[in-house]
C-alpha cells in the first residue's frame, strides 16, 4: 500500500463506520417507536390501574424484546438477519485497517541515492581501474567513499577536473590546471563514475591523469549543465563528433536507448584519425545492432585495407546524407577538436555564449536554435 493509500484509508473507514452505525441505530429507533405506539394504543384501551400497572412493566422491559414480540418471529428474524450483517461488514472494513497488520507509523518513501560530486567543492576521488582503450586513450574509474552514492550529474553536464602543476606562482599560490570531462558513466550507476582520457604529448592535465596509478586521486567538482534533456524532446537528434568529443554524445545516447519510452531517433557521425582511435566502437556498434533508433556513421582520416566506413573529413554531402534535415523537431550536437568545430559549426566565444553558427551546419540550412556546441 502506498503511502497516500494509507492516509485516505482510515479516513474512508471511519466515515464507512458512522454510516453504519448510523443506520443501525435509525432502524432500532424506529422499531422503539413502532413498539411506543403499539403500546400506548393498548393502554389506552386498558382501565387506568391496568395501564399504570403496564407502565411499570415497561420500565423494566428491554424495548428490543417487545419491538421483537410485535413483530413476529419471521420479521424478527429477517430484521436481525440485516442488522447482523451490516454490523458485521463494518467491523470486518474497520478491522481490515485498524487490525494488526495496521501501523500508525508512516510509511516513508525511499530516499534519492545521495550525490558525491559538490559544484561548490573540489573532493578528491580515489582512482580504482584504469583499462587500456587504444594506443593513447584510457578508461579511468573513480571511486566514491559512499558505495550507494551515485554521480549527481545530469543529462546533459559535465565535471571539472583539477590538478596542481609545477610550481607555486610569485603570489604564493599553487599552480593548477583546470579541465572539463564528461563521464561515461550512466548518471543511475552507484559507487563511481569512468572517464575516457585521451593523452596528449602536450596536454598539461593528460599528461598528470597518465601517470595516475591505482590508489592515487584526483580533484574534481561538478556538476556542470550543458543543455538539459528530456525523453522525447526532439523527433530526431544529429550528432557530429570527434575523437574525445563521443564522451558527451555517449551520455545523451545512453539515456536515450535505456529508456523505452524514449522514441528519439539518434543518428551520429563520429570522426577520427584512424580506426584505432574510435572510441567505445564495439559499444556504440552493439547499441546501433540492438536499438533501430540509433544509427551511426564512421568517418576517419587514415583508413586501414579492410576500412569499410567514410574516408577523409566530415563533408556537407556527409552532413546531408547522415544528419536529419533542418526541423523545428531537430537537433543537432557538436564537439570535437577545435578545427573540427569551426569546420562543421564554428567555435564557441565561452562557456556561456554559443557563439554564431557557421560552417557546413549554417550551409546546409540548420540555424542557430537547431545546433548546440558543447
């Protein structure tokens, strides 16, 4: 029984209850007044010592019995038939929910898994896997001291990750370097969250999460929104993204084809340098074979003998054949590298502010309020 099941139960019981009793008692009522009447019509038609005599007798008469003696054994019966049945209906209702299995206790819903990322705090997370992706990329799981914690990001945010590099400034203050990240993790997911890490030659902080080992930590804060989803929202989302630019999409995808009442159509075109470097390929493929709403299309620079996918840059006749067409119920997402973004879109002035909308995007006729660069 649900907690608001049980607060209009009694309720209900106790008005069941009065009616009850109510139409008991007006009905033994009546019957007392139907026994007086009898009664004094006797009397009346008795000598006054007869009728004062009856009088006493009725005081210690139970009305019961002489509204039954009046009415005879075959309507007496049928009366009490009703008044036992109706009397135990009631008690069987007020019992059902004031018996044993009744607690007066409130019945609490479960509480929300507790989130243990802070936007406001930088909390060290301790790294508990790391799994060799490709050649220069790696998973990185981060535990949570609280097991049954999730994330506390949504779909669409990211994280910020913090590390202290080289040495403290002329003012005295440590050196950091700061870097956005968006788990692959599903938000739902208990006890930690993975990042995909592409490690640069020059990239300050993949350069610090490479030579992260296994017990070591990591600060982080979050979460920050993106651009908030919800089931259904567009007809039909397009994706454009390259090499580590698949970490945002993928949690946009696996909120999408996890929720069966999702009917979403995906279709994504993710570029990279070779085959070697596609990210989460044999994922994206199993969920492209299991979920026909999700289509993916490859594109890569340096394509092995065997490459069956595209050949070269994302080109408008890509963006055309593989992207749903400009719709007040489309989407289009992007990010990747930065030549990419202003080749397909444009770059984004900040954070805050999108940025105008160029490149094969704007030439194939989308607008500004049918894109979004992460």
């Amino acid at each position: 029984m649900q907690t608001g099941d049980r607060l209009i139960e009694p309720l209900f019981v106790w008005v069941y209850a009065f009616f009850v009793v109510g139409i008991t008692m007006a009905f033994f009522a009546s019957r007392t007044v139907r026994a007086g009447q009898l009664l004094g019509a006797r009397l009346r038609a008795a000598s006054p010592l007869t009728a004062a005599a009856a009088a006493s007798a009725s005081r210690v008469r139970d009305t019961a019995e002489l509204a039954a003696a009046e009415a005879g054994p075959q309507q007496n019966k049928k009366e009490f038939a009703f008044a036992a049945i109706t009397a135990c209906v009631g008690a069987a209702a007020f019992f059902s929910a004031w018996g044993p299995g009744y607690s007066s206790q409130p019945v609490l819903l479960q509480e929300a898994p507790k989130g243990a990322l802070d936007p406001n705090t930088w909390i060290h997370f301790k790294l508990e896997k790391i799994e060799q992706l490709s050649h220069n990329t790696k998973m990185l799981r981060f535990g949570f001291d609280d097991a049954n914690a999730v994330s506390g990001l949504s779909v669409a945010s990211c994280l910020l990750t913090r590390a202290r590099i080289g040495n403290e400034g002329k003012d005295g203050k440590p050196n950091y370097v700061i870097r956005p990240y968006t788990p692959v993790t599903s938000p739902d997911v208990k006890g930690y969250f993975d990042l995909v890490v592409k490690i640069y030659p020059e990239g300050k902080m993949t350069q610090h999460m490479a030579k992260l080992g296994v017990g070591d930590t990591l600060e982080v804060k979050g979460p920050l929104p993106k651009i908030p989803y919800s089931p259904n929202m567009k007809r039909h989302i397009g994706m454009v993204a390259g090499g580590t630019g698949i970490t945002p999409m993928f949690q946009v995808i696996d909120a999408i084809l996890s929720n069966e009442s999702d009917m979403t159509q995906i279709s994504l075109v993710y570029a990279n340098v070779s085959p070697d470097d596609i990210l989460l390929k044999k994922t994206l493929d199993d969920l492209a074979a299991s979920h026909p709403n999700f289509k993916v299309f490859y594109v890569v620079n340096n394509p092995t003998a065997n490459w069956k996918g595209g050949v070269g840059f994302t080109t408008y006749d890509t963006i055309v054949k593989a992207l749903p067409p400009p719709s007040d119920d489309t989407l289009i997402l992007v990010c990747g590298p930065p030549g990419m973004m202003k080749a397909i879109s444009g770059d984004k002035e900040s954070p805050k502010n999108q940025g105008e909308l160029t490149g094969l995007l704007k030439s194939a006729g989308y607008s500004e309020h049918q894109v979004f660069k992460f």
